[in-house]
C-alpha cells in the first residue's frame, strides 16, 4: 500500500466517491495489491472527488496539498499518489495516527 519512492513514497488508494463524509475506511485487498479505502464526499464529477481526496490525505499526512500528487487512475477507484518528501515510515505512522482508538481510521465531514 505504501511504497518508498525516489521523490517521497507511493500511497495506493481505492477511492469511493459520493460517500456521506470523508473518511478512511479500511484496507482493501491484501499483500502487493492492498490499497488504502478512503470514502470521499464529492461526486466523481470533473475530478471533483480526486480533488477531495488529494486534500483529505494532504490533511491526514500533514504535509502540504501540493506536496499529493495524483499519479494513476484519475478515472478509475483504483489510484496512485506520490507524496512527495515524506518517508514510508512517516506515511505508515500519520496513518496509524488517524486511527481513532476504537481501531477505526477517523475522517472529516
């Protein structure tokens, strides 16, 4: 799901658009092919969801929403962002970090 990559790492992500909120909802799948579920509150519209998405994980991760760069998949659920200048191990950690201690990730409206 996170790969290092030589400008930061690689997030893999399996968007659902139109959701009630932004959230992070689990894992999907397993082993080389797990990607990070993310629900999105924004239509998939004129890439109004990739948009929302690309902020929402800005958020997440801290890091500036120019640094979330959307690399494949901009018309499908399946994507690929590269976040530039953060680590593997910073990514795994934000992540972990936007747990909420029920063990479920927390999002925002």
């Amino acid at each position: 799901m996170i790969r290092e990559h030589s400008a930061g790492c690689t997030l893999a992500v399996r968007a659902h658009p139109g959701a009630k909120k932004t959230a992070i909802t689990g894992i999907y799948g397993e082993g080389d092919q797990a990607a990070l579920k993310v629900a999105v509150n924004a239509p998939p519209i004129e890439g109004r969801a990739n948009e929302a998405l690309i902020a929402f994980l800005a958020e997440t991760l801290r890091q500036p929403k120019s640094s979330v760069q959307l690399l494949s998949g901009k018309s499908s659920r399946s994507k690929l962002f590269l976040i530039k200048g953060l680590s593997t191990p910073e990514a795994a950690t934000a992540l972990r970090k936007a747990m909420s201690p029920e063990g479920h990730f927390a999002g925002t409206e």
